[in-house]
C-alpha cells in the first residue's frame, strides 16, 4: 500500500490495495517518509478509519497534531475492547476516541472538574463497557501519571457503546437520559431503593432500554388485544398508576403516547420489582 499522507512519525495515511483511506499506525512507520512510499503490511501494528468515503483533511489533521503518546493509547483501549467485548466496532471509534482522550487530559491539567451526570446510569446500563472503560482510564492514568476521576470511565464507555452501533451520541445520551428518568419516576412514586442485582430489576432495565430504542426509531408495540390484560389497570393499580405518570412525563419531554401494550407490559415489569422490595422490606 502506497502513502497519501505522513500525519506524524507514527502514524500515516495510507492507499490501501482496494483503493480505500485507511490510517496505519506502526513504530517510527512515518519516520522519514513521503506521499507515493511504499508501506510493507509487516510494518502496520493497526489500521484505524476503513472508511468507504475516504477520509476528511478535516480528520486528518486533528491526528496529525495529536502527540504520539495518545495514538498509542488509543490503540491500546481499542484493542481491549474488541477483545473483551467480543464485538464489531466502528472504525471511526479511534478517531472520536483519541480526540476525546486528548480533551479529557487537557482539561484535567487545566484543573476543570470532570462530571458526567449520567455515570451512575451509564456505569448500571452498560456494565460491559463501563468494565472496559474503567481498564482505559485506569492505563490512561497510570501512562500519563495522572489522576483522571472515575467520571471519564463513563465517558470512554459511552464511545464504545456509540461505536458498537448504538446510532450516535446524541441518541445513546437521549436514551440513556429515558431510561434514567423513568427509573427515577419509579422508584420515588412507589417508594423504591432499587437492588441492581436482582433479577426482576434487570429485566425492568432490560424492558426499558428495549424501550428507549422504539421510541428512538418511533416503532410502536400495538397488539390491539385488550383481553390479554383484562382488568390490569385495577389488578394492578399502583403500578399502573405510576405508568401513567410516566405516560405524562413521556407526552410532555418526547411527545410520545404510550400504547396499551408498551403501559401493560411496563405495569408488569414494576408490579415484579414493587413485590421483591416489599419482601425485603
């Protein structure tokens, strides 16, 4: 493969034989090279941004002037998550995710506090990538000598949880947020101190995550079939009245309108956890 581009001693741009863009990174792999040299395979440690529109100067030259010390790291973070959570990730995770390394040091040596609000829920919704991220942070600091808090954890997980097709940021964060909201709306209404190893509880989260992705592609659950929950709003009535709160907090922040199925099947889930936290109480 030919070079387009030397980014930095470390990293270059590079032709690959099918015509694509991608960014290899080697030891010294740009050191003293120029466009049209040949890169040897043996050379490249990782290639990063496979992209099938190529990729923007734009992008380019934010990883020529990033030190080489966080293409590294960034490298190293990649690599265990693809190992540890055994799943495909978008390539142009190396980028959003050396980019943000790079802020997040830089704000931590100015002194800016490092807060994520939803790092409770991100660390419970996502324990997979939370686990990696936790990894991450901790080779981070421990390169870098530096005491980055546990908030930036959940930062790097929300990167890998967007790169492992979760649509975008934007969307991981609203969904996150639903979720969060509606557990909140939960808990004080019935009064209930959530035990997040319980099974009925994940399967709340379960429902609700599930949930947060229909609305997110407004995708409706809508059997049109009363009879299989005959009665349920009195059977059930205190979570069913928790539901409609919910229902009014979905209508009035999302303009959403929750079906009788989505309000039975949601009834069902909370009845379970009401019930373990009144035995346990």
């Amino acid at each position: 493969m030919k070079i387009d581009r030397v980014l930095n001693n470390n990293a270059v741009l590079v032709i690959t034989d099918n015509g694509n863009e991608s960014v290899a990174l080697g030891n010294g792999i740009g050191w003293g090279k120029k466009k049209g040299d040949i890169i040897q395979e043996s050379d490249i440690e990782s290639h990063f941004l496979k992209s099938q529109g190529g990729i923007h100067d734009f992008f380019a030259d934010i990883l020529s002037e990033m030190p080489p010390i966080y293409l590294t790291l960034t490298d190293q973070v990649v690599k265990m998550a693809r190992e540890s959570l055994q799943i495909e990730l978008q390539d142009t995770l190396f980028l959003s995710l050396c980019d943000h390394i790079n802020f997040a040091v830089l704000r931590y040596r100015k002194g800016m506090a490092i807060r994520n609000q939803f790092y409770w829920e991100i660390k419970q919704f996502y324990p997979l990538a939370y686990s990696v991220g936790e990894k991450a942070l901790a080779l981070i600091n421990k390169t870098l000598e530096l005491d980055i808090p546990t908030d930036e954890a959940a930062f790097i997980a929300l990167h890998l949880v967007n790169a492992a097709g979760e649509n975008n940021m934007k969307n991981v964060i609203q969904k996150t947020e639903i979720v969060k909201d509606i557990l909140s709306i939960i808990k004080y209404d019935l009064n209930i101190n959530w035990n997040v190893q319980d099974i009925n509880y994940q399967r709340l989260l379960t429902h609700l995550k599930s949930f947060a992705q229909r609305l997110s592609n407004k995708n409706l659950v809508n059997h049109d079939q009363v009879s299989l929950y005959d009665d349920i709003d009195q059977r059930l009535s205190l979570s069913w009245n928790t539901v409609n709160k919910i229902e009014t907090y979905l209508n009035k922040k999302h303009s959403y309108t929750l079906t009788y199925d989505e309000k039975a099947f949601l009834t069902i889930h909370i009845e379970r956890v009401r019930n373990i936290n009144l035995s346990d109480s």
